[in-house]
C-alpha cells in the first residue's frame, strides 16, 4: 500500500495526515497554532515556531500510523490563502507571518480604489484588491518597517514556507499567488507593470518561480528528516490553497457543481473554463486542476466567529462538559435547535476577524432585550454566519445556474442543525462528504498525482470523494429566513459609515 501526507496550515492549527491510496486517513496529528495580536487588527505568528510545530505533527502522523516511511511517496500542502511569509538571504524569516485575518492594511485598498488603481489592476487580475493579500501588506511593510523589504530575498504564503523548510528549494504556487493580485492571468506570470501599479516594483525578483500544484518542488532534506520522521529525498509537491484543497476533496473537478467551506472563513465557490470578468464577484484565480479557473466569494466571517463565542462566552461551560465527557458543541446545537426560526429577530454581524461588507466593520450583537439569553445568542451566531454566505452565493449565482445541491465542508458540515439552517435559508440542498479533513485531503490528492498514483484529479475525486448525506430545504422556512435575512442586509446598511468613528476611538470627520 502507497501512502501520501497532507500538511494542512489553516488560521488557528496545523494538522498532518496520513492517507493510503484508497483515501482512508490512516492517522491524523494536529496542534493549536498560538497567533498574536500584537496590536488590534494585526495578526501574526513566529515563523520558526510554525515549523517546529509543522515538523512535529508530521512526525506524530506517522509514527501514529505504524507505517514504514519508505511506504511513503509523496508530500503535499494545504494552507490558508493570502497573508505573507517572507524569508531573508539568511534563510531565516525576515518578519513575523502575517495571517489572512490581518487588516492593518485596510488603508491601501481604498486608496487604490480612490486613485484607479484598482481599475488598472483588475484588468489584469479580475481581483479586487483585499486589505490581507500580499500586495496591500508588502504596500504596509515598505511605508512602515525600514529595511525588511530591502532584507528579503523570498516571497512566500505560509504551504510556500513550510515547503521550503523540507526541501531547501525555493517555489511559489499558482492557486495562492494567483489569488494575491501578483499574477496576470491573462498571461498566468508575474507582471512588472502590475506591480508598478502597487509601488511595488522592487519585490519582482523576490517573487520565486511559479509551479502547479502536483508539480514536484523538491524533496525532503537530511535535516528536515530528522525532524519529521520521513525518509530523506521523499518527493514533495506543490500543494495548493485550501480552497481548492477542500474544493477538490468535495468533488468539484467540473463546472456543474459548486462548494462552501465554513471555516475561519466563509468561502464559496465554483470553477470555470474562463474568469468572470464582469465585475459581480470579488476572486478570479487559477484552480488546482490546469486549466481551470476558481471562482471565489470568501471573507473571514465564518465559523471562526462561533469559536470566538465559545472561548470567549462559553470557557466555563466547555470546561464543565469536557470534565463530564460531553462535547461544548453537542450543547450549542441543543441550544439553537431550542430556538425556531421565527422566535428571535436578534441579529449577529459574524465581523469579528474582518467583513465582506467594509474593512473596518465589526462584529455585532443587534435586538437583545432582557428577555434574551445565550440561546439567542447563539442562534444568531449560527443564522448570521450562514446570511454571510448567503451574500457571497447569491453573488455567485448572478453568474450561473443555481446547482442540484452545494457541498459544504468546515466545521459547520459537523452540525446537524447548522447544515439545516445553511439548507433553509440558501432553499438548495446541502450535501457533506465522508471525510472530516478536506484540506489534508485535497493535499493528498496532488501528492498523488506527483507520484504517480493517480493519473488527475478526476480519478483520485472518484476513489476518494464520498457524500455522506443530503440535507433538503424546508420549503415553510423559506419565508421566515427570507425575511431575517433582509434584516441583517438593513443592519449592515445602517451602520455604514459608523465603523471608521469606531475606529478612530469614537471621533468623527463630520
């Protein structure tokens, strides 16, 4: 038996996992990734640490397995998007990595908008330009840190970094750096001119040079065997954004079919033979599969603002459950299920880590009376997360046919009544897959392929991919979500324009 290792570098753990040819997880090892803030809106973690950490689960993955690491052929990742890792001519990093949740960038984008910018660029990139891609924070790191632009040597997103830590070799990704306004695609290259557009001009020869994902970069390293348990010159692959880790590990490998992920952030998305050039959806990128486009809505307004709630709201209770044996998240959705619809108009704004509707906006608990309690609460943690993504997949279908049912992965695929509400308010049918681990998955797929093992992603999607259930709308829900949702879009009207006098400490330019 052939096994593959999937490394998965999302926004708050690393995991590794171990899959045999057949797609079954032979083990899985993860661990918590401490971020900081080292002030609000910035969100950063220690780039040696995340290697350590990383090397670790991989070495706990397959010793948990009991498998022969000569069994094993082929590395590959799956890493959050956006963000910015960036090494020296020491190999050392040159700054902390900087997350897909940072804003301290929020500037930038509207300037661009504001001058043109950002009009010269989309005709490049069919991209809106976010506060979180490289472009906008390497725009912050040249106006506000002296000389860490002038000390690095390498460009990187966080599977990019981690990859150079197993091989010694030098590659960026087309899926990550596609997504990052610093590729043409209409010519699928880095573009001098575009970053001129930027002033960015003087990080063209830091950008390193551009594979696919089951392109194999490398191979595993003496050192970095010894850390990690693998056998030196074990082939690694590319690997890809998780996006389109959890994409092809849902089954999307043709146009018909499309996908949400509710995790940290919420994603949405689809994949075509050209862009959507229109201007009606915010994310053009290249796709794992060559010749294949992504076709994103995302923002980080997902299922990271339920944890929020839990670590913040809920520590005393989660804590009492786990010394019961009982799950925090059994008891949230025995809460929100205790709740119908149609009894409680309390709305959540899932803004804490960033919004899709303004870079400044915030998270947002509006119509709690003394009557309310965190049942309510929580329903409106759940409801607001899923109008969020209603917003992006209603962007999405301006462009399309709606589909016969959207795979839906995350964390929130684990609920029950979540995948119910994502059902009643979207009125399509939500389907899950078997496996709990999309993103090690997906990474695991272009593994393969580098290996050998499967001949494309179509193939290893139908040995591999396997939907679990299917959940229908209930037709009498559709008013009453209908409704809420209407509700939360005129909170959000509302509050346009509040947000900068919150940000500036509550003083106004009016």
């Amino acid at each position: 038996m052939k096994y593959l290792i999937g490394i998965d570098n999302g926004g708050t753990f690393v995991k590794a996992g171990l899959v045999d040819e057949n797609g079954s997880l032979a083990a899985v090892a993860r661990e918590p990734i401490q971020n900081k803030t080292p002030q609000p809106g910035f969100t950063e973690r220690d780039m040696d640490a995340l290697w350590e950490q990383n090397a670790k689960v991989v070495k706990a993955a397959v010793e948990k397995s009991g498998v022969d690491p000569a069994d094993i052929v082929g590395v590959s990742f799956s890493g959050h998007g956006k963000g910015l890792y960036m090494v020296g001519e020491d190999g050392r990093p040159s700054y902390p990595g900087i997350l897909s949740t940072d804003t301290r960038a929020w500037a930038y984008p509207r300037q661009w908008k504001e001058d043109g910018t950002a009009k010269k660029v989309y005709e490049k990139t069919f991209q809106d330009i976010l506060a979180c891609q490289p472009v906008s924070l390497l725009a912050w790191i040249r106006d506000h840190e002296d000389g860490v632009l002038e000390k690095t040597k390498y460009i990187f997103s966080v599977n990019d970094y981690i990859r150079y830590c197993l091989t010694g070799v030098a590659n960026g990704e087309y899926t990550n750096f596609s997504g990052a306004n610093l590729v043409n695609l209409k010519t699928a290259a880095y573009d001098k001119e575009l970053l001129e557009y930027f002033g960015l001009e003087m990080v063209y020869d830091k950008l390193p040079p551009l594979k696919f994902s089951a392109d194999i970069c490398g191979s595993v390293t003496e050192d970095a065997a010894k850390l990690t348990g693998l056998l030196p010159g074990t082939p690694v692959m590319a690997g890809m954004f998780d996006v389109d880790a959890c994409g092809i590990a849902s089954g999307i490998y043709d146009e018909a079919p499309m996908c949400m992920i509710a995790g940290t952030w919420s994603i949405n998305e689809y994949i075509t033979k050209a862009p959507i050039t229109n201007g009606t959806v915010a994310l053009n990128s290249m796709f794992c599969i060559p010749g294949y486009f992504l076709i994103e809505e995302s923002s980080p307004t997902s299922a990271g603002n339920m944890q929020w709630f839990i670590d913040e709201l809920l520590a005393e209770k989660k804590a009492e459950l786990k010394a019961e044996g009982k799950s925090i998240y059994d008891f949230t959705n025995e809460a929100v299920a205790s709740v119908e619809p149609g009894d409680s108009n309390v709305i959540f704004l899932p803004f804490l880590n960033g919004s899709n509707e303004d870079a400044l906006a915030r998270g947002s608990f509006v119509g709690l009376t003394d009557f309310h309690d965190r049942r309510h609460m929580l329903r409106a943690v759940y409801e607001g997360i899923v109008f969020s993504h209603l917003t992006h997949v209603k962007r999405l279908l301006a462009n399309r046919e709606a589909p016969e049912a959207i795979r839906l992965a995350g964390g929130a695929a684990n609920s029950d009544v979540w995948v119910q509400i994502f059902a009643d308010a979207l009125q399509i049918p939500i389907e899950t897959v078997e496996c709990e681990e999309q993103g090690i998955m997906g990474a695991a797929m272009a593994a393969g392929i580098g290996a050998g093992v499967y001949e494309s992603y179509e193939a290893a999607a139908a040995r591999l991919v396997h939907v679990s259930k299917k959940v229908m709308p209930r037709p009498e829900y559709a008013d009453v979500y209908g409704r809420k949702y209407q509700m939360y879009r005129k909170v959000i009207d509302a509050l346009s324009g509040v947000w900068e006098t919150l940000n500036n400490g509550g003083e106004s330019d009016v």
